[in-house]
C-alpha cells in the first residue's frame, strides 16, 4: 500500500478503548460493499484524500460474498436502456478484460443483469480503489462518532490492536445497516416499526451438468420445490428463488433461502439467521441434487461469508423516496443517479411480491435522499438511503447502490474542495461533475 503508520511500541496488552493511533482523511468512507467501494474510488478521483474503513479482510461487501450479479444497470422490458454509468463502468470492465463476467436476463424480467466471479470482484475492486489513490484500511469495525455539536468530524474503530480515532473533514455511511448514522444520532427507521425484507444464503453448485440444468425453466423449477417439499422430506421456506449460469462452465449460483423476520441490527438475531441460512442451503442444495436434472453428480462448494441482508435501518432524510415516485418514473432536479428496478419484497412467506414500473421507464434517486437530517458532515450510500419501505425494495439493486456511492464520494470531495457542507453543497455542481465521470444522471 502506499501508506502506513506506526502503532506505539508497548510492552504490556492495550486496554479496553484505549486509542493506539489517530489517522486523519479529507473522506472516510466506512464499509466497501458496491456503495462504499464506487464512493472511495470516485473521492479519490476527485481528488481527496480518502481513507476506506473495511469490517473485512477485502471490498465488495455482499458483491463478494457469492451474490454474484450487479442488477439495476439496465431497464427491464422491451428496450433495456443502461441508466448506470461512470465507476460502475471501471469495475465492468475491469471484470470483463480478466474473462470474468457475461450479460444475462434476470429470471422474474427486472432487466439484464452483469454476472461475475466474485473472487475476481475483490481483486478489482481494491485495484481500482489503490489505483485512485485512495487508503485502505481492513480488519476494522467502527462502534462510535466523533461530534461536535451536530457536526460529525470522526468515528472510532475497533481492530485487533486498540482503538483507532480517525478524523475527516466529511463522512459517508456505507456500511448498509446506516451504523455511522445511527451512532452520530441521525433519525432512521426500520426494524421494530414495520416487517423487514428477509434475509439470504446464496451459495454455488459445482460439477453440474450445464446443458441439462439450463433447460430447466423457472416454472419447472418452481413446481419441483413444490413437489420436494410435499414430501415432507425436505424443508424449503422458500418455493421460488433463482439459480443461474456463471462465467465459469459446470458453476451454477443461487438465490433461493430464506429467514425472516430479523433484525440484522440484532447480533443475537443474526447470529440465529446465519445458522439457519447455512442449514437451508444445505437442504436446498439436496433438493438441487434429488429433483432437478443436470444437479445429480453436483456439490455445494461456496457459502456465503455472511448471510445476505436487503434491509435494516433506513435514514430520515431531506427527502424520503417514496412508492408513488418509484411507479410513476419521478424526475428530480437534484437527480444524482437513474433505477428501473420493479419494487421486490422479499417477505417472510413463501413468494416475493413484484411491481413494475412502465415498460423501459426509470425514476430518479434525489440527492437529498443521501442527506440525514439532525447531522451535519455525513452522507449515506447504498440501502440505507432515506426511502420508504416499498420504494427501498426498488432502489436497493446493486446497480444503484454502486450509482450512490459514486455520488456520494463526489459530493464528500467536493464539499472538501470548496470548504462547505453536503447539505450545502450543490446539486447541480454535483451533477456536472457526475456527468463529466460518465455517471448517468
């Protein structure tokens, strides 16, 4: 990497909370999935200094985690227009010149979608972030914020040697789960007030017999979950779900469990959805190898790192995306990125429930959706937006989240730049420079 610092030397074992070393950055960016990794990449572009803070010991989030396609790039129906564009672009083809990603049309019609070998992903994501010029730091978990008054200036992280108190001039929030906004004491919604979308285990099937498994249709599918579990031999929460081609010949991937109703906020909560994620994929892949042609000489070779979360905490923003928006195509002057994404509710039962937009229309994501209200230095990106429950089951695809994080970590730069506050900071400046990066806005 092309920067380091110097722990203190000691001689006896660091205290609980006990800072061990000060870092500093004009942008911090905390967590890496598809928002927060395009948002340090592109406030690197835009010449900060930024410093990623990552959980794990790579980027990608979700995105590596086995969940293998960016969905959102293009509109669904009978014209697919691409509505995401500038960084997103990069990582494409970053995937595409490595022989790691193809186009495919999503099973329930929600437009092309780009599939890729996630251990691939996790290379090129933080080539492209260290290419930018931007800082990476892993192995650390923020667990508080630094105010002054209602301006956020830092967080504190915890990692295997002490506490660190990293200080920046802006901030955003792309941890998923909106953790930086609710430490700072940002308004947010979700879990408690209404039902969450469920959570999933994705996983990978080797060794499958590729012309007989791609001739099993959707409904085929369907009717063959049906069937298992009539049975009463195999437990399947879920009688739906996809599995689909991968770069790679004889590698099928998944999206077929379900646990629900949890808090992913919760870490007892999630610690049973996990177990109960891992065991449903077990069952799924024996229904896999049992029931449908082209799996019998299959195995499951690949789990999720973590159980895949769609939706926890939704910040209170200066606007609140809502579903009238989403379904009518809205257009905003603050516009910062496009979706064509059909609402999809992931509820606790047994189907998901899906609503269209009109054929081959997008509606705008505003930028003051990655405005929390009550703190000031702080954006969000990704599925902790301000929207509405329904309308967050739209713009949640990883399309759009790669889309947010890339305006985000523009308007962190910009707001450095010019000495203001996001808040402050103007759109259509904004906008310009989104344009200039190739961004659709």
């Amino acid at each position: 990497m092309p920067w380091s610092f110097r722990f203190p030397d000691r001689s006896v074992p660091v205290h609980s909370k006990q800072t061990v070393a000060e870092l500093r950055a004009d942008v911090l960016v905390v967590g890496s999935g598809s928002a927060g990794a395009c948002a340090a990449i592109a406030a690197a572009k835009a010449g900060a200094d930024t410093l990623l803070v990552e959980r794990y010991g790579f980027m990608g989030g979700v995105s590596t985690q086995v969940l293998d396609t960016f969905y959102g790039f293009y509109t669904p129906g009978s014209a697919p227009r691409k509505v995401v564009g500038g960084v997103p672009d990069l990582v494409v083809d970053a995937l595409k010149a490595r022989g790691a990603m193809l186009l495919r049309p999503n099973t329930y019609g929600a437009g092309q979608g780009v599939t890729y070998d996630p251990e691939t992903l996790k290379v090129v994501w933080e080539s492209l972030a260290l290419e930018a010029g931007a800082r990476l730091l892993f192995h650390a978990f923020v667990m508080d914020a630094l105010m002054d008054g209602e301006r956020l200036t830092g967080v504190v992280a915890a990692t295997k040697r002490g506490w660190f108190r990293i200080h920046a001039d802006c901030i955003v929030d792309a941890t998923g789960d909106a953790d930086v906004a609710a430490w700072s004491g940002a308004p947010y919604e979700g879990p408690g007030e209404s039902p969450v979308q469920s959570l999933t285990t994705t996983f990978r099937m080797t060794g499958v017999d590729d012309a007989r498994a791609r001739a099993v249709g959707k409904e085929q599918l369907h009717a063959l979950m049906a069937q298992a579990a009539e049975t009463g031999r195999y437990a399947l929460p879920r009688r739906e779900g996809s599995i689909h081609v991968t770069p790679y010949p004889g590698v099928m991937a998944t999206n077929m469990t379900r646990v629900g109703e949890v808090d992913a906020t919760d870490p007892e909560q999630l610690t049973r959805a996990e177990i109960a994620g891992r065991r449903q994929a077990m069952e799924y892949a024996r229904f896999l190898r049992d029931f449908v042609p082209g799996y019998e000489r299959a195995f499951l070779t690949d789990l999720s790192n973590q159980i895949g979360v769609r939706e926890s905490r939704r910040i209170r923003g200066a606007y609140r995306l809502t579903r009238e928006d989403v379904l009518s195509a809205r257009k905003f002057d603050d516009a910062i990125a496009q979706c064509g994404a059909p609402i999809e509710d992931h509820h606790a039962g047994r189907d998901t429930r899906w609503e269209y937009l009109p054929d081959g229309a997008a509606y705008d994501i505003p930028y003051r959706c990655l405005l929390p209200q009550r703190v000031e230095g702080l954006l969000v990106a990704g599925r902790c937006l301000s929207a509405e429950r329904d309308a967050h089951a739209s713009v949640r695809s990883m399309g759009q989240c790669m889309a947010m994080g890339q305006a985000a970590g523009v308007a962190a730069a910009l707001s450095c730049k010019e000495e203001t506050l996001p808040h402050a900071l103007s759109p259509d400046a904004l906008r310009d420079r989104l344009a200039a990066m190739g961004a659709i806005v």
